[in-house]
C-alpha cells in the first residue's frame, strides 16, 4: 500500500526543478522542503513553482534535519552524493539519488547504511517506471523473439561550459556517467547478464578534461551485446533504443524522455509506444504499438517510491530497484578505465 511522503529535495538546478513540479503532481508525494547553498537561492526556487509552501533550506544539513520530511531527492554533484546520502540516511530519511553514483563502491556503502537503518534506497532513473519499459519486458519475445541486441543513442548539444557537466572535480566522469547511465540501464532492464568485454572510446572537452562524449560495445556472457553511444558534442537530439530479436526489431525513438510526458520534449504531444519491424519490412511500414502512460514517467516514478516504501525497505521490490542500480553502476564502472 502506498503511503503520503513528505519530501525534501537537495539542490535547485534543471532536474531539481522537474522533480519538485513532478512532486506537485504526485498522488502521494508531498513536497515539504527545498535547500540549496544560499536561502536567497532556495526561496528563490520555490518562487517558480505553480505552488510554494515548502520552505526554504540555506543549507542541506537543515534540510535533512527537518522532521517533517520522511524522504529526500538528491539533486546534486555526483562528488558529494555519498556523503549528504549517508547523513540523510542516519537521520531516517528514504532516500532518492539521481543518477550515477561515484562508483560502485560509493553505491554499496550508502546500500549497506539504508539496509542497517531500515530505509529505502533507490536511483532516479525515470524510463524505469514507464509503463512502456514493463511492456517491453513482458512482450518483447512475443513480437520479436528471443532479445539478442541492443543499440542505444543518447545525444543532444549543450555548449554552457559554466555548467557542472564540465567540471571534472563534481562530475569526474561527465557524459559518460550523466548519459551513459541509460545504455547501462538499459541493458539491465532487457538483458541482466554478466559482462564479458567491454570496449569503447571517449570524446574529451577541448577548453578542459570532461568527458563529453562516449562511445562503446559491450559483450555479455551469453554472447548478447549492447552498442551505445552518447554526448552532448552532437549538434541533434537522438534517444533511440533499438532491440533485436531473432524474429523482429523494436525500437523507440524517445527511451529517455517519452514524447508523451518527458519534462523536454512533451510538448511534442505524441502517443507513448514501440514501433516494431520484421522482413524486410521499411520503417514507415512498421507496426506501432501504443502503450500511453497516464501521468509522466517521472511522477510516476515519485508514486513507485512512496509504494514501496508502504511495502517496506525490507521487501523484495525495494531490493531489486537497488539491485538495478548496482549493476547499472558496475557496468558504468567498467568503462572508465578507458584511455581517453
């Protein structure tokens, strides 16, 4: 059963913002709280929102002081998510951390306090709780047989060096952690299989040393792969996820955000679904299959965290969603060894 949670959210960038709107829209999310590195920042914030009577934290050790809160989403640099995790979690906080996470290790740690201390860990990986990405796993063998292949493209521009993208010292791993997280996830939620080979190259910002882009294959032990490739140094937008089978291909050209309800591209307004080819069938004579979502993936997200904490930290559902995360970061993990 769900439970009404009162969050507080850490930070009071882009995706700070989705997720307090996303909150406003939550059936059993209550947004209680924000906090950022000044007051006049985080009053600031909460001016834009349709509603704000949250208050306003100058600090993240006020924030996750606060009682009224039950839950915390960690908008912030990937160099300080361990340790404002682990402070949350020792104040009894369930805790919601965007993606990716320092390193594997980083991950367990903060896995092992939330287990000791009875709370719910999860990563904020919107297309998980799209009901579109359920379909596929309980389709995709009935359309296009046994799955053999993935290939992934996540791409857009984004030049703003004053961003945190391109400081090494919050995102050490830039667009290879922020974007490649998806492929990664990606070939979690279609495969699950152990890692064999992974192989790849990375594209280095020319005024510093961010990773601003990232390309690569991965080989599986059953001898599935994954192709992927992303970055913010391509001047086009590309989220497309293409999975072979030995009967078919699905695709969807939208994975990340869903042109349905993704807070960037909603307003694009088209139906929710996969596209699914087979023969020598053209792209414009593939077979669509609408799978329409009630609320954007990224509220729904915010109602899947509230359910499962109702169920319990100890349940097999807040397990697995923890699972998914650590062997999304092992297989990020696995690539940053590359020579750039």
């Amino acid at each position: 059963m769900s439970q009404t949670l009162t969050i507080g959210i850490v930070g009071t960038g882009m995706i700070a913002d989705v997720i307090s709107r996303a909150a406003l829209e939550s059936k059993n999310v209550v947004l209680k709280a924000v906090s950022s590195r000044s007051l006049d920042r985080a009053e600031e914030f909460l001016t834009t929102l349709p509603s704000n009577s949250a208050k306003a934290y100058g600090s993240w050790l006020q924030l996750i002081d606060d009682p009224s809160l039950s839950a915390v989403y960690l908008a912030t640099p990937t160099a300080v998510k361990e340790e404002i995790g682990l402070a949350a979690i020792a104040k009894g906080k369930h805790v919601l951390i965007d993606k990716p996470f320092a390193t594997v290790d980083s991950l367990k740690t903060l896995k092992v306090a939330a287990e000791k201390a009875g709370v719910l860990l999860m990563d904020a990986t919107h297309f998980s709780h799209n009901p579109r990405t359920k379909f596929l796993q309980d389709n995709l063998e009935r359309h296009i047989g046994e799955p053999q292949s993935i290939r992934v493209s996540f791409l857009f521009p984004f030049e703003d060096r004053s961003n945190i993208r391109f400081d090494p010292t919050m995102e050490p791993t830039g667009a290879l952690g922020d974007m490649g997280w998806y492929p990664m996830r990606a070939a979690v939620e279609f495969f699950g299989t152990d890692l064999k080979i992974a192989s790849g190259l990375t594209s280095i910002d020319r005024e510093g040393e961010a990773i601003i882009g990232a390309r690569g294959m991965l080989v599986f032990e059953n001898k599935k792969t994954i192709q992927w490739e992303v970055g913010y140094n391509r001047n086009d937008l590309a989220m497309d996820l293409e999975i072979g089978g030995s009967q078919g291909i699905a695709h969807l050209d939208d994975f990340v955000l869903d042109y349905q309800g993704g807070f960037a591209v909603s307003e694009f307004g088209e139906t929710s679904g996969v596209s699914v080819r087979k023969g020598f069938q053209p792209h414009r004579k593939a077979e669509f299959l609408a799978n329409e979502s009630t609320q954007p993936q990224q509220v729904l997200m915010l109602d899947h965290l509230a359910e499962v904490i109702g169920l319990g930290s100890s349940h097999f559902m807040a397990k697995l969603l923890v699972d998914k995360a650590e062997k999304t970061q092992e297989l990020l993990d696995s690539l940053i060894t590359w020579e750039r």
